[in-house]
C-alpha cells in the first residue's frame, strides 16, 4: 500500500495565522463595548462600541397614528399652490380659488385661455376635472388618493428617523405597526425634559409656509371692524392666530406662496439681534417663486406660518432673491435646534398622534442584561465543561474557538454600529450550541478516523474534510434563513437575526479554519506522543492501534 506523506506541522499556515488574526481583531474591537458608561470609563470613550436597545440600556417607546386621511387634504392645499403658481406664471386670471371638501374649484375669467388652462390641468398627475362654463372643478383620483395616504405613512417613518438621527440618538427604532401606526423605540432617552422634547420633535407636523398677508382686510381690522373666518373665506382669506399670543389674528391668502418642501437645508443661527432663529435655504424652484413674489410685493407683508401658527410677519423691504432667507421668534436655542432638525427632516404629509407611551428605566434594562449574562455565561460554562471532559485537548481547541467566536460577534456589531437587544442576546447563546456543534461534527470525524486505523494525520485530513461539508450545508441554510428573518422581521427580529448571523459566519472562520490551523501545526506532535486520549478522549484498542501502524 502506497504511504501518504503529508507534512501536517506548519507553524505558519493560513489557517493559524488567519485564527490568530482573528482573535486581534475580535478582542481589540470588543474591548470597548464592555466598558459602555463613558463616564467612569473614558479612556474608552469615542471607540466604536456595540449599541445597547431599549430593553437593554432603557429609554422610551411610542406607538404614534398617522392621519393618512388628512394628508389627502394636505395635498390639496399644496395643489392649489402649485394651480396658482403656475396660472399667474402664464397670466392667466382666476377667481374664486378654493378647496370644497375633497375637491377645488375655480373660475376661469378669460374663456379665450381656456386651452391653456386645460393644458395645466391636464399635466397635473392623478387630476381629474370637470368643466361648467367658466368654472371648473378638479379632484384626485381613486389611485392617487390610496397613493398619496401609502406615501404619508412611508414618508413619517422616513421623516421621524431622520428626525431623531438629527437630534443624536444613536440607532432609534423606527417601524410600521399595523396599518397606520409607527412603533419609535429611542434607547436612551430616559430624562423626562429630554422625552418631552423628543415626543414634540416627533410629533410636530412642521407644515411651514410663507403666506401673503391680506392687507385690506388687516386695515379694516386696525380700524376696530370684527372680520370673522366666515368673512374672511368670502375673500379667499383665512384667520390665523399668532405662535406667541392665540388670542391675536391676522388674515392671510388661503393660498400660500410656498411651503416647507422647497427648502433644502435649514440650521439654528443667531439673528442680528443676538436672537436665536433658523436660517433656511430654498431649491431653485422655491428661490425662484419667492423671488418673483417679494419682487411684485414690495412693501407688503409675508407671514411665515408654522403649522398654522404665525411665527413672524415682515415687511418685503425689497426682492429676495437667492433662495435665502431666516426665521425669527421666541426661540431659545434647543427650540431653534429642534425647529432646525424638524424642517430639515420635511414635513409630516399627515399629523400623528402619541396613543401609547412606555418608559423602559435603566434599572430594568440592568436587570436584563445580568439575566441575560448569567444565561449566557451558565451555558458557556456547561458547554465548555462537557467538551473539556469528553474530547479532551480536542475540547480545550473547541473551547477556544468558542471564546473567540463570540468576541466576533461583539467586534462585528460594533463596528457596524449594530443594537443588541434582549432577543439579540438570545441570538448569542443560540449561537454558542451552533458553534460548538460544528466542533463536536468535526471531533467525531476525526475519531471514526482513528477507531478505524488511519493514523492521526490522516483522520485529521479526512475528518475536516466530511466534517466541513455538513457544516457548510448546515450553515448556509441557516444564514439564508437570518437573512429572511433580518428582510422581512420587526425589530426584536432583526436584532435576533444579526447576532444568529453574524454568529454564522464567524463558526466558519473559528471552528472550521482556526482549530485546522491549530492541528496542522501540532499534527505530528500529537502523532508522536500516541497519547490519543489526552488529545482526543479516545483510548485505542490493541487491534485498532496495530492497524494504524500497518497503514501508516
């Protein structure tokens, strides 16, 4: 029989030298997740640490609805902006520009323009109208409208992570639950003053326009005369009280000149008093009607309303242009950075409401991550006990495997900026049993290999070789079944899929590629030492030991 000579001591092959890396790696990168508190710890500060969830480190959970009907009517508003705009652009005259329930009518005062008004309308998406003479009518279609309420939810969920990213919390929760409900989980937030201002930043609507002021009818109002909202619809006017006193009004156009979805950067500035505002920059479309607007209205005055509420109304001195302009008021300076944040974000399409609160404290959060550790730590004890005192030295390569497998796992999450969560750390101990099966596959090929009398060096080849088969198997289908989880799962979920994933990959590199490496350099030392029971559990019967021989 032909002798298989194959050189299994190699102190520097790929395998050892790819598992010593990858204890650097998972040991220097998890380090600082292990010392979270900045304050007592802050040499660690400023590393990138594994992120804490909500129900691990406390903070705040909402359950917001979102008024999807009511973006409907949004929308309508932010037509007749666009209707209006574009009519005065083309000079061509209306009347009588309203919005009746879920439609808008107009009169058209020159029939002869009646093509180009139809050319307008016709352009405008999801339109349909009607015509009665001179007076038409235009409404949105079925299609548009469920359109426009699936945009409103997706846009909150977009314009809320936004919103808290901007304030500086690191990894909020943001989700949809049910049909038109949001489920936001900020860890950390656990001050009262901090929640209060969160579920404002939140909650605000954040609808800013710039509107004309109606000038004749706020004389008459100077003068003593009582105009009430009815009056002022008949002139296509709306009543809207100031942001610092309600019980002041002034009457603007119903129709506003532009609104919050043109500005394209916003932050928190000091005035030329020494004030705290917010400076805006518009997009070339809304520089360009502002421009227009301020260079036709000199003199008069433009309000800038905040969900209907009107921060300030200053004289146009002369046209502005640029697309830059401030907003002044009675801010102080978290007020004007959280204002900043919300119209940077954009504007909620519909309103949400706060119908669940819940305030997870750090002392529950504490209590979970020591019942948790506890598990996690009972088990790697028992996991590695029964290794050690079945396998052996093969147990001890297991064992360190598994060490090191788990500070994979934290580096990764780290450095991706990943949460753990309570069914994350589930995740983690479920990995533990995964990992240390692919050692306990490849310690049982190895010792069929020696109970049938390969030899050491051949049962350690041809033991990773089957071993590493079934464990590919086993893995890949399990890795495609955390990435479904982390696809289409909520939040738990996910958190559950990335450790479980991550967890995966990193068995691979551990028990598959480090312990080889650790054998193939000691391969011939244990062949040497014929002491299979201090290296692999096993004691060889005189048979089986006189075999080996004869095919070694």
């Amino acid at each position: 029989m032909a002798k298989i000579h194959t050189n299994t001591q190699k102190p520097f092959n790929y395998r050892l030298l790819a598992f010593i890396l990858a204890c650097c790696f998972g040991i220097f990168f998890s380090i600082p997740s292990f010392f979270q508190d900045s304050s007592k710890y802050p040499f660690f500060d400023g590393y990138k640490k594994i992120t804490l969830g909500l129900d691990l480190q406390g903070g705040l959970s909402l359950l917001l609805d979102v008024d999807v009907n009511e973006a409907v009517g949004n929308k309508y508003s932010s037509m007749l902006s666009d209707l209006k705009h574009q009519t005065d652009k083309k000079n061509i005259f209306i009347n009588k520009l309203r919005m009746q329930g879920d439609s808008i009518s107009f009169i058209l005062l020159d029939s002869s323009r009646t093509k180009d008004m139809e050319s307008i309308l016709n352009n405008m998406e999801g339109v349909v109208w009607s015509q009665s003479g001179n007076t038409f009518n235009m409404a949105l279609n079925e299609e548009a409208i469920k359109k426009v309420q699936k945009n409103a939810l997706d846009q909150a969920i977009f314009t809320i992570r936004n919103r808290l990213s901007g304030f500086g919390l690191t990894e909020p929760n943001v989700l949809r639950e049910g049909i038109n409900q949001i489920r936001v989980e900020m860890p950390g937030a656990q001050s009262e003053e901090e929640q209060k201002r969160l579920i404002k930043l939140i909650s605000q609507n954040a609808q800013l326009e710039f509107m004309a002021v109606d000038e004749d009818l706020a004389r008459r109002m100077m003068n003593g005369e009582v105009i009430s909202d009815e009056e002022a619809m008949r002139y296509n006017s709306v009543l809207l009280p100031y942001a610092e006193n309600e019980m002041a009004k002034l009457p603007l156009k119903a129709v506003p000149i532009l609104d919050g979805s043109s500005i394209v950067k916003a932050d928190s500035t000091i005035d030329e008093n020494k004030n705290d505002a917010v400076s805006f920059v518009l997009d070339s479309k809304g520089a360009e009607i502002f421009g227009d607007f301020t260079g036709r209205n000199i003199k008069k005055r433009l309000a800038i309303v905040l969900d209907k509420r009107i921060i300030s109304a200053p004289s146009i001195n002369q046209r502005i242009g640029g697309g830059n302009g401030i907003i002044t008021g009675s801010f102080d300076r978290k007020a004007a950075s959280d204002l900043a944040i919300a119209l940077r974000s954009g504007a909620l399409l519909a309103p949400v409401s706060v119908i669940e609160k819940r305030v997870v404290g750090p002392s529950l959060g504490a209590d979970s991550i020591q019942a948790s550790v506890i598990a996690l730590i009972s088990g790697f004890i028992l996991v590695v006990g029964f290794m050690i005192a079945y396998y052996a030295m093969a147990g001890v390569f297991a064992s360190l495997a598994l060490v090191i497998n788990l500070f994979l796992i934290i580096a990764v999450m780290a450095l991706f900026d990943a949460t753990l969560t309570l069914p994350g750390m589930a995740g983690i101990v479920l990995t533990v049993g995964m990992a240390v099966d692919a050692n306990i596959i490849i310690n049982e090929r190895i010792r069929e290999g020696l109970k049938s009398g390969m030899g050491v060096i051949k049962s350690l080849r041809i033991g990773y070789e089957n071993a590493s088969r079934a464990i590919f198997d086993a893995n890949i289908t399990s890795l495609i079944a955390s990435v479904l989880l982390y696809v289409y799962g909520t939040g738990v979920i996910k958190g559950f899929a990335i450790t479980t994933g991550i967890g995966i990959l990193a068995s691979i590199v551990t028990a598959i590629i480090g312990t080889h490496g650790i054998y193939l350099w000691l391969g011939n030392r244990i062949e040497r030492s014929k002491n299979l029971a201090f290296w692999f559990g096993i004691k060889l019967d005189s048979k089986t030991e006189v075999a080996a021989k004869q095919k070694r």
